[in-house]
C-alpha cells in the first residue's frame, strides 16, 4: 500500500495546536496512536507527518485540516476571567475539554452572528447592565422584569426540566445565547460566560440537576449583566481574592433572590407558620423547593440571607445534600440524537440555522455539521423547536 503523501506544514502550527487543545506531548501522542518521539520529531520537522497523520492530528486537536496550512497561527478565543482561582493558582491550567467547549461557544457565537448577517436580520442588542453594590432584592426584581418572568407563570413549570427549559427560553428572548456541555468534569465547571456584544453567550454543565443548572444559568445572566463574564464554581467559601469573592457572593445573592423573590417567599404559609424558629425539616425545605423550581440548597441560602435560618444550619444541610448527591450521582439517560443537539445548543441558534437552510442560505452539509447530527434527523429537531 503507497504511503501517505508528505504533509508540508509549518511546525509551529502543530504545537500551537496542541498547546491550545491543552495537551502534552505525551497525551497527544496517546491519542493519535503514536510514540512521544515520533510525534516530538513532528514538531520539529524531522521529518513531517503524513496526511493521514495529519487528520489524526487534526481529530485529536479538533482543529480542520486547512488551518494547519495558514502562513502564521491564528488567533484564538481570548482566555476567560476565572473566577474559580484561588490564592496561590495558576491561571489557564484547563483540562483539554473545558478548553473545546470554549472555543465551540466562541464558534457558535460567530456561527450564530454570520447566520443572522446571511438572513439579513439585526442581532439583538443586550443593553441591560447591573452594578456591584447595588440593593440586591431591587436588582433581583429587575432581572425577573427583564426576562418577562411572573410568580404565576413560574408556579405553573410542573417540573424541573420545564423550569429549566422556560428560564433559558426566556434568558435567549433577551439576546443571550445558552449552551449546555456535557463532556467537562463538574468539578472542574459549572457554567462559564462570554461577555460579547452583541450575543453574549452562557454555558452549563449538562451533568448538573437541573435545579442546579437554572441558578447556574442566573448566576451567569449576573455576570454578563456586570459585564464580567468567566469561569464559575458558584462557591462563595471566602478563598479567593477579594474582587472575585465579592462578584461571586454578589451573582450568588442576585440568582438565589431572581429565582426565589424575597416578597414570596416570606409569605409562603410554611414560612409563616415557622414564625422565629430556624431550623427547617426536610420536609418542609423539599415542599418550598418544590414551589419554585430550585435546588434544596438555594432554598436554605435565600433563609439564611433572609435571616431565617443560621449559618450553622445552612453549612449543615449544604453537606448534607452534597453527601446525597454524590451517592446518586448518574448521567441522565441517553435522549435522542435531534433532543441532544436542540439541549445542546439551544433553541435560539437551532432556529437560526434552520431559517438559514430553508432561505439556502447554508446547505445541508452545514446544518449537519451545526447540529453535530445526521441530516435524517432534521424534521424532527424543526418540530421540537416549532421551526419548519
């Protein structure tokens, strides 16, 4: 069988590629199916891979062919804040998945801004903006106006995944766009947020419940209303640098007061009843958990910022519910290709990319790619996002 022709690259793209997928020469050879000196020899010319191993190169980095081909490397997504950092971290240390999903959120942005060019339509402008320090509760009521959000309209989501569903709708009708990953490591993220202009862009961890990915999404909605996207932990342990602690404890505040507003809650008859008691059943947490959509945990710090609760209690039940949910802690069952790729990307870019394809705009071959699915499962993603 003839070898594979010569691939006449530079072989500073090869490094700079696999440098921003975030691995070593040695895990990059394990993925191409190669020894280290075979691909360390790559990297210096000596000599240079073939085509075949080219595209093995180019899987393993996620990067198409061509761009190892350009004059000179390219730029690539700016680095996000990391709010994550503690005291004493490096920063950039991303594990090669979290770096794929930003760079994929960065692409769909652009993606998503190109499709809307194409379509001759006007992106929309985020124009919303918050500032530290202001009066939370205030803050918070101005975000439910914002997205068009109503206790009554919220008490009527029968179950998490339509709460879920129904903060994002809304959080995408204000010009954001919302994306779920499912390939990072929990521990690693959470949620992340890119402050662009226009289409600003947030992103879950689709391992998250999805009680837990709503207060994401709101904690991000925060950052972007401050104009300082970023990594995010949600943790507000008092680790970090104090710029970054306060934004966190104030995201934290915004989100749990959006989700769960201050003038209900305390009207609830259970919080009513409790009068000045402030240790809470589990019953009794699960129920108001229940009525607004959110996880047991954001129920027991809106208490404990609302003075209802000690800190003791909330540092109590927090590991309690963190116990409980590593014990049980499972993947969601498999979905069908054109529902993974609609909760992948969102019902805003999928309708995006399918008024593209009906005004041909963009060809088959394009949407498939976009959606990461078979084209057999085209009418099925315009139905479940009313498109078509």
């Amino acid at each position: 069988m003839p070898r594979s022709p010569e691939a006449l690259v530079d072989a500073s793209l090869l490094i700079w590629a696999r440098e921003s997928a975030g691995l070593s020469q040695e895990q990059a050879a394990r993925k191409v199916g190669v020894k280290k000196e075979r691909l360390e020899a790559w990297e210096k010319d000596k000599p240079k891979p073939s085509i075949a191993q080219l595209r093995k190169l180019g899987a393993a980095y996620r990067r198409p062919i061509a761009v190892f081909y350009l004059p000179e490397r390219p730029k690539d997504f700016q680095p996000l804040r990391d709010f994550r950092r503690l005291p004493g971290e490096l920063l950039g240390e991303l594990s090669s998945s979290l770096r794929f999903e930003i760079r994929e959120a960065y692409s769909r942005r652009e993606i998503a801004l190109e499709l809307l060019e194409e379509t001759a339509i006007e992106p929309q402008s985020f124009d919303a903006r918050a500032m530290l320090g202001e009066d939370p509760e205030q803050l918070a009521e101005r975000v439910r106006q914002l997205l068009e959000i109503t206790h009554e309209q919220q008490a009527k989501w029968a179950t998490p995944h339509e709460a879920l569903r129904g903060w994002r709708d809304a959080i995408e009708a204000v010009g954001v766009l919302v994306f779920q990953s499912g390939d990072v490591d929990l521990a690693e993220m959470r949620g992340f947020s890119i402050m662009e202009t226009p289409l600003p862009v947030i992103v879950v961890n689709r391992k998250d419940p999805p009680r837990a990915r709503i207060f994401t999404m709101v904690h991000e909605l925060i950052h972007i209303l401050l104009r300082k996207g970023g990594l995010c932990d949600l943790e507000d342990d008092g680790r970090r640098p104090p710029e970054e602690q306060r934004t966190e404890v104030f995201c934290n505040h915004i989100a749990g007061a959006t989700l769960v507003p201050k003038k209900h809650l305390l009207t609830e008859p259970i919080v009513i009843a409790k009068g000045k008691v402030l240790v809470w059943s589990d019953e009794e947490i699960e129920k108001l958990s229940k009525a607004y959509n959110v996880s047991r945990e954001a129920i027991v710090r809106r208490l404990l910022v609302l003075e209802r609760t000690t800190k003791d209690f909330y540092e109590q039940k927090r590991a309690q519910y963190r116990k409980e949910y590593e014990s049980r802690k499972k993947q969601e069952g498999f979905a069908p290709p054109y529902v993974e790729a609609v909760s992948s990307v969102g019902r805003s870019f999928a309708r995006l990319v399918l008024d593209a394809f009906h005004q041909e705009k963009i060809t088959a071959s394009d949407v498939s790619d976009y959606f990461s699915v078979r084209l057999k499962h085209l009418s099925s993603i315009e139905h479940l996002v009313g498109a078509g």
